[in-house]
C-alpha cells in the first residue's frame, strides 16, 4: 500500500467552509512565512547584531504582545476571527517593511517589534478561535495535526525557496514577495461572513486569567515554548556560521521538515484517542535530549539528525497543547479566554528565555548558554496536567 493511502486515517475527509478557508489561508501564509522565517535571526546577525541583542529583539515583541493580547481578544469577540486574522496580516507586512528598512534605518529596529507584537495579538486569537468553533469533536486532534501537517508541508518547499531568491536577488526580494503573499491570502478573509461573538470578558479579566488559582499551573507548562524561541530564532543562526551556506541551511530545514510532517498527523490521532498526555511527555522528553546533545554536534548528519529531532519535539509540543486548550475552551465554552491563556502563558516563557539568553550570552558563549536554557525550558512541559 502505498503512503498516500495511509492518509484518510489521519485526516478528516471533508471540512467544513469555515475550517477549508482556514486551511487555505494559512497554506498561502505558511508558505510565505516558510521563506522567510529562517532566514529572518540570521539576516540580523548579518548586519552586526549580536546574538544577545537579537535575543533582546523578541524579548520585545514578546512582552508587548503579553499587554496587547486581550485587546487582540476583545477585537476577536466584537468582530470575529476573520477579521482579526485579516487585519493581523497587514502588520505582518509592516513588520517585514520595517525589517527590510533596518540596515539604512537603525531605528527600525525599535519600531519592527510593534508591528510583529501586534500582528501576534490580532492572528493568534482569531486563529485559536476560529479553529475551536469550525472544527468537529471527535477529529478535532486529527484536524489540527492536519492543518500543522499542512503547514509543515509549506516548510518544506518555502526554506529551499527562500535560500535561492537571497542567493540571487538578496533579503529584499525575499521580505518583498513574502509580503505581496502575505497580504493576498488575507482577502479572501475580508469577505467571510461570521457572526460575532460578543463575549464579554474585561480587558482586567483576562489579563488576570493566566494566574488565577485554577490556571497557575498550566501557565507555568506553558513556559516550556521558551525553548521554542530559542529553537526558531537561536539554532538557525548557530546553524548558518557553523555548518552550511544560505542555500545549504534552507535544504537541510527542508529534509527535516519533511522528515517530521506525516509524524505530526500520528500525533493528532494520539490525541483524538486520549493518549495526549503519553504524547506531551515523549516530545517533551525528546526535546530535552535534544538540546543536551547540541553542543556536541561537530557534523552535518548529526546536525540533521539534531534538527529532525527538534523540529519533531515543537510540532509534539505545540500540537497537543493546543488540542487541550481546544477541547477545555469547549468545555469552559470560553474561546477566546482558554485562547488568551496559551498565547500568554507561552510568551511569559519565551521572555523569560529571551532576557536570561541577552544577559548570559554577555558573559558566556552565547550558542552554549542556549542549548543549556533550551534543556531547562523543556522541564516545564512536565507539568503540563
């Protein structure tokens, strides 16, 4: 039997409208992202940034994404979550202009992290509760897995893509034709007919929700995406001047990717069956092996061999996380709070690992200091209940 036939077991056959519209977007945004995205830490550290200072930048875009996030959340609930996704790919695009204007404009890079933080506060709500009101009980876990799947699949095309245009034409193009990508998959969005939601939660309230005496513990779990931030923005860098050229580093990323996309459609069949918590704690404890490893590749395959790993760790991490905030929203019947709880709980982590790496990597090697925090952060997965 072929692969492919193995398919139909992992995901539901047919979508909803509301959740097929999610799907396409975030194929068109993932692939535009998929380009860039690796490329993005590296490009700042290639106009003299140090690692500390560029650990500094997300520290930023982290904590101001912390504060925004409950408007995102109000936003979401007045307007519905087309509408908040719609708008957030319009900062999005202003991000990767600002980023674009950093070499000749310095200052940009203050003003960079405004537009990611609010592009984080209008997507990210609109996203989770888009997809906990279109998809189904029962293949919800499949779903997700299937639309992570998905974009996985984007990552897979869009790193080689990438490495070529800034071989030949440079970052700019690069930033240009993702932005044009970006803000043509929003369209379709602005015509979305959605009722909205109108909860009516304060901005005080959820704010308070991620360390309200029920939540405090899957809040301090969620602090383990600490070592996601590091793995996204850190490892590339430490990847590209220790390894491999642009064009290389995209094809390794590419083979990793691929290595790990059908494994993330398992996970949500896992999780469908009831077996998340197994799941959390095996990626959990792969992405501490993981990291305690690093500072000991001296190879290409083993560096291969560290990013199918790590890459496979985040998508066990990020899928059933979300696949739990999912079905407790559901169960709550609070969307948009169990949304702001994640994205909250998971950027305390990531600023916290971003300032203890800008302060250490003044003192200590910076790539050594981060696989250190990397393995650290991966213990507050384990408390994940």
């Amino acid at each position: 039997m072929r692969l492919i036939d193995h398919f139909p077991h992992y995901l539901h056959k047919s979508l909803g409208r509301p959740l097929g519209a999610l799907y396409i977007f975030v194929a068109l945004q993932e692939f535009a992202l998929a380009m860039m995205i690796l490329f993005e830490p590296v490009f700042l550290y290639r106009q003299g940034y140090s690692v500390s200072r560029i650990a500094f930048f997300y520290v930023t875009v982290y904590l101001l994404y912390i504060v925004l996030i409950p408007f995102g959340g109000k936003f979401v609930g007045r307007f519905g979550p087309p509408r908040a996704i719609a708008l957030s790919t319009l900062f999005l695009v202003g991000y990767y202009v600002t980023l674009m204007l950093t070499p000749n404009l310095p200052f940009m890079m203050w003003v960079a992290p405004i537009f990611f933080a609010l592009q984080k506060t209008f997507y990210w709500p609109g996203f989770h509760t888009d997809f906990i009101r279109a998809s189904k009980s029962g293949e919800r876990g499949r779903e997700f897995s299937g639309l992570y799947a998905l974009s996985s699949i984007m990552y897979i095309i869009g790193p080689v893509i990438g490495g070529l245009v800034i071989t030949s034409f440079g970052y700019t193009t690069l930033f240009t034709i993702g932005a044009v990508v970006i803000f043509i998959a929003s369209l379709p969005l602005l015509f979305t007919p959605v009722p909205p939601i109108r909860e009516t939660q304060s901005y005080r309230e959820l704010f308070k929700l991620p360390w309200s005496h029920w939540h405090r513990r899957t809040t301090l779990s969620y602090f383990g995406f600490g070592e996601s931030l590091l793995h996204v923005y850190i490892w590339p860098i430490y990847l590209s001047i220790s390894f491999v050229t642009i064009e290389r580093l995209g094809g390794l990323m590419t083979l990793a990717t691929l290595f790990t996309a059908f494994v993330t459609l398992i996970i949500g069949k896992y999780f469908d069956r009831g077996k998340w918590r197994f799941t959390l704690r095996a990626g959990a404890g792969l992405a501490l092996l993981t990291w305690l490893t690093r500072p000991w590749i001296h190879t290409v395959p083993a560096v291969f061999s560290s990013a199918v790993a790590g890459q496979l760790s985040q998508n066990i991490s990020w899928v059933t996380s979300s696949d739990v905030a999912y079905e407790r929203a559901l169960q709550e019947k609070n969307d948009i709070g169990r949304s702001i709880l994640l994205e909250q709980g998971l950027s305390f982590g990531k600023v916290l690992a971003g300032l203890l790496l800008a302060g250490l990597a003044l003192v200590y090697p910076p790539f050594t200091v981060a696989f250190i925090l990397g393995a650290g952060f991966t213990l507050f997965y384990f408390l994940f209940r």
